[in-house]
C-alpha cells in the first residue's frame, strides 16, 4: 500500500473551498495535477480525470464519487476489477479560526498497487501542488 498527504490553510470560507473543489468544469483553470475532469461531481457519478504525473505523462483515469459529505469530505475511488488495485482519494475541508483547513489523502492498495505505484512515481509532489493550487484558486476568488 502506498500512501500520499496533503494540506493547506486557506485564506477563503469552507463554503468556498468546497465550491472550487467540486466545480469539475473549472479544474483545468486552476489545478496543476488533474488537468480537467469529465462529468459531474456528485454522489454515486463517474468521472473522468485527466491526471498529470511527476513524468509529464498525461493519464486518463476513470473513478466514482463514492462520498460526497456536503462541505465536509468527499472520496473519489478508482481502480481495476476485483479489487486488484484501489485509488482511493479523500478529500476533507473543516473551518480553521478565519479560513478553512483542506486536508488530501490518497491510498492505493491491492495485489498490484506496488507494480502500478511505480509506474506513477512518487505521487507526492503532485499532491501537495494539487492543495496548493487550490488554496491559490480560492483565495483569489
């Protein structure tokens, strides 16, 4: 299993965050990792995101909003059949004094995480830009 985290102490209300972070259309204005998603962000839908790895690589990756807390944490998982490999990305969003905290957990797990894993490379560079292009994105709104 590999594991990757993520945070960021936003300037911005967590109503707002939580807007940027769920508006799929606007991904490819600000996100420097997923360059756009295909589909909507809601509960029980398919997505399509098109993920940027430390290589330069472009990587369609198909994955289910598997909860969807409203303002508070979502999850996206991905993966292959049979649970051989499972992407799994949580999102958290809580209020922190004036601004919100955003916290990014990503797991995947499976028989063949370890051979997928290095395929992708260390994943934490794109995750901690993933948090800080989304405290950019919604502190300039």
């Amino acid at each position: 299993m590999q594991e990757y985290d993520a945070t960021a102490v936003i300037n911005a209300s967590p109503a707002k965050v939580w807007s940027v972070l769920t508006d799929a259309a606007a991904y490819g204005e600000w996100n420097s990792e997923i360059l756009g998603i295909d589909g909507r962000i809601a509960l029980g839908e398919r997505i399509r995101a098109q993920v940027k790895l430390g290589s330069g690589v472009v990587r369609k990756v198909g994955l289910r909003v598997t909860r969807l807390d409203d303002t508070a944490t979502m999850e996206w998982t991905g993966g292959l059949p049979f649970g051989l490999f499972v992407g799994l990305r949580t999102f958290t969003v809580a209020p922190a004094g004036n601004g919100t905290k955003f916290h990014m957990h990503i797991r995947m797990s499976g028989p063949l995480a370890s051979l997928i894993g290095k395929s992708v490379g260390d994943r934490q560079p794109e995750a901690d830009s993933f948090a800080a292009s989304l405290k950019s994105r919604a502190e300039q709104a």
